[in-house]
C-alpha cells in the first residue's frame, strides 16, 4: 500500500531536471550540485490543526508545505531545484494523497522544482517538506547585516493570511474579499523573484512567516540594531480593510502570521530602484520604516505616538 502511494506521488509530481541522477525509488537521490554554487537548504514541518485548521483542503495542504519552504529559500536570495517530502497519514486515501501531490506538483511546476524522494508514514496528518537550492557563493541574503539608518521594506501586503484564518474561525460570508483572504491563508506566493533580485542589494532580508514585528525583531538581533516602523505605511490589501476595522487591520498587519511576505533593509539611496524592480515583479515593495541604533522594534501609530508592546498585538496571538 505505501509503495501504490509513493508511486501517486511520484507520477503526479513528476518533473525532469538534468541535475538529478536519481530520484523517488531508490534508498537516496542522487543529486549534482552546480559547479561554483552554494546549496540552500531548509525544512519546515505543518501539523494538522496547529499550521492549517482541520478540513483544509488536501490541495492547498500540499501547495503550502511547499510554499512555506520556498518562501525560506526566497528570503536567502536562493533559486530552488529539489524538494523532499515526509508525510505522516492517518490512513491510505489515497483521494486525499492526489490532491495534495497535485497542490504541491501545481506550486513546484512553477520553479521547475523536482520531488526527489521524502517518507511515508501512518499518523497523525503531518507534511514535512526540505527543499534544496543554489546560491552564488557568498552571496546569499541573511538577517545579519541591517545598518543604522537604512531603510525597512516589505514585499506586498500584511495582515491578510491572518484575517483570512479569522474568517475562517467565525461564521463568514463567501463574498470576493473574504475568499481573497482566506486564500492568502491556503496559498500563499512565495517571493522567490523578489529574493533573487534583493540579492547584492537588501543588507538584511527575512520571510514574515510569524508576524512582522516577530520578524523583524529577529533581524533586529541577527544584525545587532533597532528598527521603527510607522503603522500608517504598514500595506494593507483593500480586501483586508474592507472586512476589519483600521486597529484589527493594523493588528494583523504587525502581528499576523503566514503572510510569507519578504521583510528586507536597504541602504536609503537604493529604495526608489529597488523598488522600482519589485513592481515590475508584480508584488511591489513598501518602505515602512527605518534601522535606528539600540534594539527591539517599536512602532509609531498613525497620531505620532508609540504603541505599548501590548497594543502591538502580542497579548492578542499569544494568549
Ligand atoms: P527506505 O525504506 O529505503 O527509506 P522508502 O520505502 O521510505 O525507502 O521510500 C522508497 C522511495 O520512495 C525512496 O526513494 C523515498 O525517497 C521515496 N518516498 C517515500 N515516501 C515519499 C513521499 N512521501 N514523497 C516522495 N518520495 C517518497
Ligand atoms: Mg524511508
């Protein structure tokens, strides 16, 4: 039975690359490094009712294992090449399997990722994905190295993933602007074109996968300085603040999880280039604050004043 499933996998996420000499069905991949490229590597795992709510779609389970992956490989300024992918079943549906290697294969086609072999086990739902890419040699984008005066920018809009969970916890209406939302949630669009583009560029780049401020606050560390943020540029998609008020809107916006947005640093006279280029790139870059000297990120409310960690939204998510 594991082997017929293996198998589904296989066929459905089928994609060539001349770099893989030997793919699913052996007891390893055999994989050839581009010469004079530094590999990139990460995982990351999704627990049913913990990163996705019971009954999510098996298709949008598959696409966001991915995605959140490649939103890693993105914030490094990394290409992506090869994926693995450990699954942990309740039992063999193989309905279910199809639709999430179709999710998954629908989000890999786009990079011409290829599934090169993971694990198969009986459990409770939980997908785990590494993924493999290339870098040239020294110049990947890390949260080390945002300098005191440059500027903070974020890739598309904030908050949206976090309202569209939400919509989904409450009783919602199906109308266009919540559906956006909740797919922001299920799908999110790895910034992989962004972080290609911020290399040689960005001084600090992350993925915002736990909130901004959380985000922010780890290249804050990472690079030894502090960071303001002003929550009137905070970009926020109009279906957000047509379905939740401005201070719920900001709140998601800082604190909200899994937008998978880019959150970078630039010296101050590469803004207007940068993000010129992301335009065009389709997601857009927003300046939304700047890198002081000190530590912690604060940020400033629309009437000038300092937000208390508490209004940040923190007690909000944590509790
Ligand atoms: P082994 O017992 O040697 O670890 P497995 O039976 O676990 O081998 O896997 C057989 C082959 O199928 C291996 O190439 C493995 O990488 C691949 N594989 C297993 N599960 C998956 C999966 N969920 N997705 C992709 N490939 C898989
Ligand atoms: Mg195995």
């Amino acid at each position: 039975m594991e082997f017929s499933l293996i198998d589904r996998i296989r066929q459905r996420t089928a994609q060539s690359r001349d770099d893989v000499r030997l793919g699913i069905g052996d007891d390893a991949a055999l994989l050839a490094v581009p010469s004079g490229q530094e590999l990139a590597v990460a995982i990351d795992t999704l627990v049913e009712g913990v990163h996705f709510p019971h009954g999510t779609a098996p298709a949008d389970i598959g696409w966001k294992a991915l995605a959140v992956n490649l939103s890693d490989l993105a914030a490094m300024g990394a290409t992506p090449a090869w994926a693995l992918l450990a699954l942990t079943l309740p039992n063999a549906d193989e309905a279910f399997i199809d639709g999430l290697a179709d999710g998954f294969a629908q989000l890999a086609q786009t990079y011409r990722l290829a599934l090169v072999g993971g694990d198969t086990t009986r459990g409770a739902l939980t997908v785990s994905v590494a993924v493999h890419g290339f870098v040239p040699p020294g110049k990947a984008l890390t949260r080390a190295g945002a300098q005191v005066g440059d500027a903070v920018l974020v890739t598309g809009t904030l908050g949206d993933a976090a309202a569209g969970l939400r919509l989904l916890q409450q009783s919602h209406h199906s109308d266009a602007q919540s559906n956006y939302l909740i797919a922001r949630l299920h799908r999110p669009t790895p910034r992989i074109a962004a972080g290609l583009a911020l290399r040689e560029r960005a001084s600090a780049c992350i993925d915002v996968s736990d909130g901004l401020l959380a985000d922010l606050g780890h290249i804050c560390a990472a690079s030894g300085v502090g960071a303001e943020i002003e929550a009137a540029l905070l970009p926020r998609s109009s279906a957000l603040l047509d379905r939740f008020d401005d201070a719920r809107s900001r709140d998601f916006a800082l604190s909200g999880g899994d937008d998978y947005e880019l959150c970078f640093t630039v010296p101050p006279q590469r803004v207007a280039s940068v993000q010129a280029d992301l335009a065009k790139l389709g997601c857009g870059a927003t300046r939304i604050g700047r890198i002081v000297e000190g530590e912690g990120v604060k940020v400033r409310d629309a009437d000038g004043q300092w937000l208390e960690p508490a209004q940040q939204g923190w007690d909000h998510f944590r509790a």
